[in-house]
C-alpha cells in the first residue's frame, strides 16, 4: 500500500493542499475545527510527513542569524551560549555575524541575510546605527526577528531587554552613597534606548540627590580602545574633582582603569568605578570592579526560544511577546568607602 499524502488528505477533505499543509504545521492561520478535523484523518490513514519534501517546500535553512556589536564583551559571548542551546534543542544551525559596531557593516549583513539564507534573525544592534530600513527589508519577506539588548524601538517585533533605566539609576545612587559628587558617566550610544535609558536613569538618580547633571561629565566612548583610553584621561585631566565613574559598558571601564594608572589616579581612593558588564574575572581586576550583571544567557535564550516559536509554528512574532529581565549589583572594591 502506497503512503498517503498531502494530496490524497486534501482530496478526502475538499481543501487544498496549501491549506492541508498549514494545518499540519499548527498555523496560526488555519482554524482550531480545520486543524483539528486534518489531524484526526491524517492520524486514521497513517500520514507521514516527508522532511526532506517539507524542507523543500517550506525552503527552510534549519539556520538562524545571529548579528551582534563584538565578541569580546562577556555579555555577547553568553548571550550566544543561550541561544546556542536553544538551536541545538531545535537542530538548528546558528550563524554568527559581527558589526563591530559599524552601521554600514550592519546594513551589508543584514541585506545579505535578507536573501534567504537563514530562517529568522536575532539582533543586537550597532551603536552607530541610525537608519534601520535594512531590518525592514527581512519583515518585508516575512522572516521572523527579534532584538535583544541593544534593541530597535521601530520595528513591531519582540524585544528582551533588562531594567536599562533602574539600573542606570541603581549604579549613579550607590556611587553618591559611596561618597561621589562629581560622577561621569562613559556611554557608547545615546541614539539606542539601550543608551537612552541608562543616561536618564543616571540623570535622574542626580537630581533625586540634589545634584544638577553637568554635560562636560558625559563621554561618548568610540569602538577604538586606545582612543577611548585618550578620551578617558582627556575627561579626568579637564574635570580633575571627578571622583566617580558610571560606564554604560565593560570596554570603558577597562579604558578607566588604563586612564586612571596611566595619570596616577587611585581606585578607588581617588575615583570610584561602577560598570555595566559581565566580565568573569572582574573579581580579579586590581581592584576589583563593581559591576551591574545583566542576566546575558537568559536574555539569549528567551529571545531564541520566542524566534523559534515564531519558525515552526508559523506564528508571528508580538510586540506584547518582550520581556524585561532584571540586572543585578555586585559591589566589589573599585567603589569601596575607604
């Protein structure tokens, strides 16, 4: 006896094989009753999907995208670990692209993804970046995406960030308990409401202290570490009674460090360092540096278990789907009171 296929269950069924497919796949777009009634007759007559003709049909690449800014921020590096897992889990492929936080490069490699070659994408996006319309050529085609970290406020899709505001709100406050009154604060984007919120929350946590921000105290760091250690001893040599260092990310902390050795500046008797980063061994920086953690695996691996929702049921990804995870305070000597 021949096996039965699509076909022959669409025949049985007055539908169209089109129809008959979706249904087999859980869409979203067929009824629970049409679903349900294709199911129980493909169960009656034995029907065994084919997974290389689905495959086929489907043009699926059993790969996903992964863009990020770099790999040598811990934060990324277990980001990945988790949506790793998750792919595994699903016996899916997972390609790796690196922006080093070039908006051009951004847009080459998205515009090549957009050719087809993966089945969704995940994103982190570059801090340079301010034209996003090459992320609207993959909603275009219908592939699914979703931002994690460094996301993109324009685009309806789901987005897994941490309290970015509470948390640049959190460090600015333990700084001014620990002594500071004139505290910098290091960014790599202000476009980015990665950026946007950590800035705010260190302005406001300012003020709700008494204290009126100062714009000669903020950096915009670049993606150059040597340069960014220049800007660093340029900031400390014009401002001399800073006394605090609030950086947005792990790479302008290291360029405070190397600035504040470099001009003689003690930690923290001198300045006091706090840093949003993931660094395993910050325990042993000398001295040690007190660190905002973000939950990086768990973010990577909500953001690829809401992708592949998205993938195989053929579902599309919601805005009401983001999630906001919570970062911790680790205090460490670099803003001890001494």
């Amino acid at each position: 006896m021949n096996p039965v296929n699509l076909k022959q269950l669409a025949q049985e069924l007055n539908l169209s094989v089109s129809t008959v497919s979706r249904a087999l796949s859980d869409s979203y777009e067929i009824s629970a009753t049409t679903k349900a009634k294709v199911q129980e007759l493909a169960r009656q007559l034995g029907y065994e999907p084919n997974p290389y003709a689905s495959s086929l049909r489907r043009q699926k690449s059993k790969t996903i995208g992964v863009v990020i800014p770099e790999v040598a921020n811990n934060f990324f590096s277990l980001a990945i670990n988790g949506i790793e897992e998750v792919a595994r889990e699903n016996d899916y492929h997972v390609l790796i692209y690196l922006t080093h936080d070039d908006a051009a490069q951004e847009a080459t490699i998205v515009q090549h993804l957009a050719s087809g070659r993966v089945d969704g994408l995940l994103a982190s996006v570059a801090g340079a970046t301010q034209d996003f319309t090459h992320f609207g050529k993959l909603q275009a085609r219908r592939t699914p995406m979703v931002f994690f970290d460094r996301v993109c406020e324009e685009f309806a899709t789901a987005k897994i960030t941490t309290d970015d505001y509470q948390s640049g709100y959190q460090a600015t406050q333990h700084l001014l308990e620990a002594g500071c009154r004139h505290i910098a604060h290091l960014l790599i984007s202000d476009r980015l409401s990665i950026g946007q919120k950590r800035l705010q929350g260190y302005h406001d946590a300012l003020q709700a202290h008494g204290f009126t921000p100062d714009p000669t105290l903020l950096l915009h760091g670049t993606s150059d570490k040597d340069r960014n250690q220049t800007l660093v001893q340029e900031l400390l040599q014009q401002n001399p009674a800073i006394d605090g260092i609030f950086a947005s990310v792990e790479t302008l902390a290291m360029s405070s460090y190397l600035a504040c050795r470099q001009l003689g500046r003690r930690i923290p008797e001198d300045v006091k360092i706090i840093s949003f980063s993931n660094l395993e061994i910050a325990d042993l920086l000398d001295p040690p540096l007190t660190t905002i953690a973000q939950p990086a695996y768990e973010m990577g691996r909500e953001a690829a278990r809401i992708l592949f929702k998205a993938i195989l049921k053929n579902r599309p990804i919601l805005p009401t789907q983001s999630q906001e995870l919570k970062s911790k305070l680790i205090k460490r000597r670099s803003t001890a009171v001494l």
